[in-house]
C-alpha cells in the first residue's frame, strides 16, 4: 500500500485477509470479508474494465481474479512457490492460465493449464561474473579471502541476526569477510551489540538494507539466505552455493519447502530455523573450507536458474489476450 503509489501507480485496497489455521475472530469474520471483497472487486472492475487481469498469489488478489474470470475476462495467475499456496489453489479452475517457478506443480493445478516460467528477477543481476573486481571495491573487501553474505529481507530475520553475531567471533578468525544486511527492523539493536570497534573492522560490513544486490552477489562467495521464492530466483541465477534458513512463519511453511526442492537437488544446503543459532557458524566454516561441495552447489543451482522468466510470463499474458 506505500510502494505502489510510491512507484506511480494507484492502489485499491480490499477488506480481505489470510485464513488462519485456528478458530480466531479473524477466522469468524472472514466469510464477510470475501462477500465485501467479492462485491468491491466487481465495482472495481466495471471501473478500470481491464484487457487482463494477473494475480501473484497472495490472498488480496483472490477475489479480484474470481470475478474477473466469472466476467469472461482473461485471466492468468502466477505461483512462485514449490508448494502452492490456498488463493492460486482456490483460483485454479476458473483462471486460463497458470504459471509456475518449479517442476511438478500437477499436484496443485490443472496439468492443460500449467506453464514453466520461473520467477522473474532484476535485470542487474544477470550477469554479475563481470562486476567481481568492482563490487570488492565497492564494499572495501579484498580478493585473497571468500566473503560470506547475509541476507534477511529487507525488514530482516532475527534467527539470522542472532545466528550470525554468536558466529562472528569464529568468521573472523577464519579469515571470512562478512556483508551483512541486517533488516531495518534490528540495525541499531545490532550496531549496539557489536560496538563501534567490530563495526570499523575491515572484515565486518554491516547495512540496514543493500541497494546494490548485483554488487553484493558478485562479491560473495557464500549466501545465507531465508528461502522466499524471488530470493531463490535471485541466486539461480547467481549461481552462488547458499545455506538457507527458512522462516517457520509463513504460510504453508512453504520457505521450506521452497529450500528443500532446492536441496533434494544438491543445489543448497539447509538448516531449520530452531538450529541456526546453534549451527549455522559452523556449517558456514566447514562448507567454505569444502572446494568441491561449494563447486557442485554452484553447478547445480544455476541449472534451476531461467534468466527469460520475465519474457515468459509476459509472453502467456500476450497469449491470453488473443
């Protein structure tokens, strides 16, 4: 609801909200809220009469795309997750089109409908090879020691966050060069945990948020990730070897089960959420001292990659309007 019009675009909210998998009153008013949905999404269509209308899974969308398809309008979802979530599995039957980042997804779609395109990325990450030299300038890294890379999510991860200041003793001693993006939501608790004098070492950088995700990626040797779908777009196509951290609080669990496609294919490593604090150290040391596992997991994940998924869910939308 900021980001949209932030972007130039205008936004029309619905009283809508996800179903909860226990009895709360938000569980009991939902019923209402779908008919309230339901009936502002018709208005709305009538108002914009749209050529097409695409939805991306999460529930705000559901209501939107049902009318839409019961108008005759074409319509096309996208699923970003191995695992499908209940709006695109409740949207299945009644959209044209369905496009899906995994193998497999028969399980959840009408096979006739189901189309391969990935999930789209940004443009600057496509060919980060070349930016190496100039990314470890721009972070001040040097190129004799491997940089480790932690990611959260903009608002952050605190499982991560905790796991990555009990390691960080250990990563500087091992000669690991840490990018930290700490999240908005816990930079100033980190900053005043480690001090000023760890925040001026020269192994350490730590940032709320990294504008320049190409840089970072072509900087690191290793990522710590959360498993969310476009985070693992982005580092198909990185093609760096990754241990993943799930977030537990999602619907679904679907970040684990997103990670778990990826390991099943010797493409990541993983660890849950509950043993990060404990282990995550240690598997980041034991896994970039290992040449060849980090060699095979950087094969392996960049074989999942599809650079074109833009392209491809563009060209579908192009196919629904004929």
């Amino acid at each position: 609801m900021q980001k949209v019009p932030e972007a130039g675009y205008q936004i029309e909210g619905l009283w809508i909200s996800g179903l909860q998998r226990r009895l709360t009153v938000d569980n009991l008013m939902f019923p209402f809220k779908v008919l309230v949905s339901l009936y502002k999404a018709r208005k709305l269509l009538k108002k914009f009469n749209p050529d097409v209308v695409i939805g991306f899974g999460g529930f705000a969308s559901a209501p939107m795309l049902r009318v839409s398809a019961a108008a005759g309008i074409p319509t096309l979802i996208q699923e970003q997750n191995s695992y499908a979530g209940l709006a695109n599995k409740w949207l299945a039957a009644k959209v044209d089109r369905i496009c899906v980042a995994y193998q497999g997804m028969e399980k959840f779609f009408p096979a006739e409908k189901i189309v391969y395109t990935g999930n789209p990325v940004r443009s600057d990450i496509l060919d980060i090879r070349s930016k190496r030299a100039q990314a470890l300038r721009f972070f001040g890294f040097t190129s004799d020691r491997p940089v480790l890379l932690i990611i959260g999510g903009s608002l952050g991860a605190r499982t991560i966050n905790q796991s990555v200041l009990a390691a960080l003793p250990a990563l500087k001693e091992a000669g690991i060069q840490v990018l930290w993006q700490s999240g908005k939501f816990y930079y100033q608790q980190i900053c005043e945990e480690l001090g000023s004098a760890a925040l001026a070492d020269e192994y350490l950088r730590l940032c709320e948020f990294i504008v320049e995700m190409d840089l970072a990626y072509a900087a690191s040797t290793l990522v710590v990730s959360r498993a969310g779908a476009l985070s693992i777009a982005e580092l198909c196509i990185a093609a760096k070897p990754v241990i993943f951290v799930p977030s537990p609080n999602v619907a679904e669990d679907h970040q684990t089960k997103n990670a778990m496609a990826l390991v099943e294919a010797d493409a990541a490593q993983m660890i849950p959420d509950r043993e990060a604090i404990d282990k995550l150290g240690d598997q980041i040391t034991a896994l970039l001292s290992d040449v060849d596992i980090m060699k095979r997991l950087s094969e392996n994940i960049k074989k999942l990659s599809v650079p074109d998924a833009t392209d491809r869910i563009v060209h579908q939308i192009l196919k629904c309007l004929q």
